[in-house]
C-alpha cells in the first residue's frame, strides 16, 4: 500500500511541475502582452483636406489621426507626402513642412517647426500636417492621387508606409489660395474645375520642360 502511494506521488511530480511551468509562462506571456509589447502604428483616411499651389511652393495640409496598437509609446521622428510618379525614381515627395493647429488655414493658425512626438501606447494623437515644397517640384493635375503617408518611427531606422488613400486634388477650385477642400470625389462644379485647370495650366507652362510627373525624389 506504501509502496503504491509512493509511485502515485512520484508519477505526479512531472504533471506538477508542468502545470507550474506553464502558469509561468502564461504569467510572462501576459505581462509581455499587456506592458512590453511593441504595437502597431495605424492611421486613417481623412474626410478634407488643405491645398495651394502657386508659384512659390506647393503646400497640402492633411489631419492625420495616429493610434498606437501596443501598450509601449512609438516615437514618430519625421513624416513624408508621397505620391506615384514614373520619373524622379518613381516618386514624387513633399517633406513635412509645419504642424498646424486646424485643417482650415486661417491668420492666427500659427506654423510650428517639425518636432518629434509621442503615441503613447493604446492611444490616438490627431495632427494636422502641412507638407510642402517648392515650385515647380510638383504642380498637380486636375485629378485623383493616390497618397501615401510615410513615417520615420523611433524604433526603425528606415521609412516605413503608413497610410495610402486617395487624395481628391482634383477638388482645388482655386490653386492661389489656401483653402480647405472636401476629399470626396466629383464635389467641385465644373465651371470651378475648369477655371482651376487653366491656373494650374498658366503655371504649368512657365517652367520651361515641366513634366508634372517628374518632380522630387525620396530623401
């Protein structure tokens, strides 16, 4: 009978040490899940946008909503415009200029410099973005764009895509001014979009050799 007991006792050993091992597991599993593990950083397409082009630069503004999947912070570092081109190794870039505090520009909507900032973890940070850059770098058609919002995060070392989404640019009803547009599509009336292709088409036409395709390149 004692000889019995003792072999049950012996046998069970292993099954315990099994159930304690794996409760550790599951322990460190959880904690690494719930405090130390590296999210995701997600973004979504915007309903508007800003824009002018003029002969001086070409400025798109853009509220960008950031959420972090994970529980630790991500450190955004920079940020890029990117769009499709078939010349200028088949892109086309506008830097991040200034942050802003509204999508619609206004006088007292006071530009601040590009600067680090934090999504800290299972959260969302709304920024509006201003990306410009120079004339004639990019003078866009009178159309659809398909955008892509890239990202230097702290924990990469190399641009990484964030967003893509179509950018309705084809909506500027008056290129010279800077103005908020809706980014749905066929929103503009056509006396209004022909008007704004004939200004994009006089600035067009004062660059000598201008191939709206071929303006910029990655940094």
């Amino acid at each position: 009978m004692l000889a019995a007991t003792n072999a049950t006792s012996v046998g069970a050993l292993p099954a315990a040490a099994v159930v304690a091992a794996c409760a550790l597991l599951f322990t460190i599993a959880s904690f690494w899940w719930l405090n130390a593990r590296q999210g995701l950083l997600k973004s979504y397409a915007p309903h508007s946008f800003a824009a002018a082009v003029t002969g001086s630069k070409t400025l798109i503004r853009i509220p960008l909503i950031f959420f972090n999947t994970g529980p630790k912070p991500i450190i955004v570092q920079n940020l890029r415009l990117v769009f499709p081109s078939v010349e200028r190794d088949g892109v086309i870039v506008l830097p991040w200029s200034t942050t802003r505090d509204r999508i619609r520009p206004e006088r007292d909507d006071d530009p601040r410099l590009p600067s680090v900032f934090v999504v800290a973890g299972r959260s969302a940070v709304q920024v509006f973005v201003e990306f410009s850059t120079p004339f004639p770098n990019f003078i866009p058609e009178h159309q659809e764009y398909q955008a892509t919002i890239q990202c230097k995060l702290g924990h990469r070392k190399q641009w990484k895509g964030l967003l893509v989404f179509p950018i309705q640019l084809g909506n500027i009803a008056s290129p010279a001014k800077y103005i908020a547009y809706s980014n749905e599509p066929d929103v503009i009336a056509e006396p209004d979009r022909n008007k704004a292709t004939d200004a994009l088409e006089i600035l067009r036409s004062s660059v000598p050799n201008v191939s709206n395709s071929a303006n910029g390149g990655p940094d």
